[in-house]
C-alpha cells in the first residue's frame, strides 16, 4: 500500500493567458496583474505543500502587431525570471477570425493564438511526476486539453510506486462562466480574497507620450 508522505513538494504550474482570463471574467481585472510565486504559495501553505517551483508559460504578441502588449510581457517575464520563476514564452499565431455584431453584421477580426503551450505544461509535468522531485503536481489552468496529463500521472504513481498528486487551481466567482478544472484533477477554487492579495505591485505596460498607462 502506498504511504502518504508527511512532507509534500509541490511545483506550480502556471498557463499565463488562461489564468488571465479566468481572473478578468471572475473578478474584472483588466490585464495580468497577478504575482505567480505569491498565487502558488497562497494555495500551498494552507495545504501544508512546500513550493519547490513555480513555472509560467504564455504565449507573447509580435512587437510589429502589439508593441505595448509585446513590452509588458517581456518585462514582466524578465522579472519573474530574476524572481526564480522558470519561464517559457512563444510568440502568438495570428489567423482571421469572423465575428457577429450587435447588428447581426459579420465583421473579420485578427485573433493571437497560443501555439505550442499546452503541450509545453504536458511535457513538463510528465518529466517533473517521472524524475521524482515532487509529490504535488499543481496547475494554474482550466485547459482540457490538459486532463490526459492527470491520467499519466497517476500511471507514474502506479508504476513507480509512489504518492502523488494533481491538482488544478482557478479563480471563481459567481460571474465565472466556466466552474470546472481539469477532469481528473483535484479543484481548488481561488476567491478574490485570496486573489487579491496576491497582486504585482508593478505595471509593466509602457507609459504613454502624456504620461498614462493605457489599458489595451
């Protein structure tokens, strides 16, 4: 039978663009303004896990398409980086999208997708459950794409003989439209409370010639 361990090591990992928008539709914050090292230790302490590593990954526009979105995102990865945080980003994919207006009008719009990603966290996890580091698989994700990890992780654990699980956190309110995590995995749901008290004190978007920040 397969022991629970007293001291549980945990590693974060965080899917960037799929947090912020999580925590835009449940709380209405306007861009990425979380402090990733602070929103993994606010799910692990009460849970007595000890963070070993946090890991982001986000997709990043080109500078000629988003300049002032392209800056935040490399400053703000910059510092995470100098924080300890492992980072991983790709540029976005661009494709044209059609959308329906108020009006019923059709209207083509330019949309960034992340490409790449998902498989990114897959093959991290998978590599981090099998080398044995960790006994806590921690996702900040509601990606689908996402639950056969959960699956292979716990064939690691059969295989290996070992404790360990996976668990996905998500911010929710009564406005979120989505209030499931990834099948498969133990859900935790981030209030505002303990959202906001995890906030990054910096603005990484670029000041405008009259001295404001702008809000796209």
């Amino acid at each position: 039978m397969i022991t629970e361990p007293a001291i549980k090591r945990a590693v974060a990992f965080i899917d960037g663009q799929n947090l912020f928008y999580a925590a835009k539709e449940a709380f209405g914050h306007s861009y990425p303004n979380y402090d990733v090292k602070a929103l993994a230790e606010a799910v692990c302490q009460p849970r007595n896990w000890q963070l070993g590593q946090t890991r982001f990954y986000s997709g990043i526009p080109h500078r000629q398409d988003h300049p002032r979105w392209h800056h935040f995102w490399m400053a703000k990865m910059r510092a995470m980086s100098w924080q300890g945080v492992h980072v991983y980003n790709r540029p976005l994919r661009y494709r044209n999208q059609s959308v329906q207006l108020p009006s019923g009008a059709l209207q083509t719009v330019l949309v960034g997708e992340e490409k790449g990603i998902d498989v990114r966290i897959a093959l991290d996890v998978i590599r981090l459950a099998y080398e044995g580091g960790c006994e806590v698989l921690l996702l900040f994700s509601q990606d689908q794409d996402l639950s056969e990890v959960a699956d292979e992780v716990r064939r690691v654990a059969s295989l290996q003989q070992r404790w360990l699980k996976i668990a996905c956190a998500f911010p929710s309110s009564p406005t979120s439209r989505n209030t499931r995590g990834i099948n498969g995995t133990d859900w935790i749901k981030i209030d505002r409370a303990i959202y906001d008290t995890c906030l990054d004190p910096r603005d990484y978007r670029p000041q405008s010639p009259g001295g404001t920040t702008p809000t796209s």
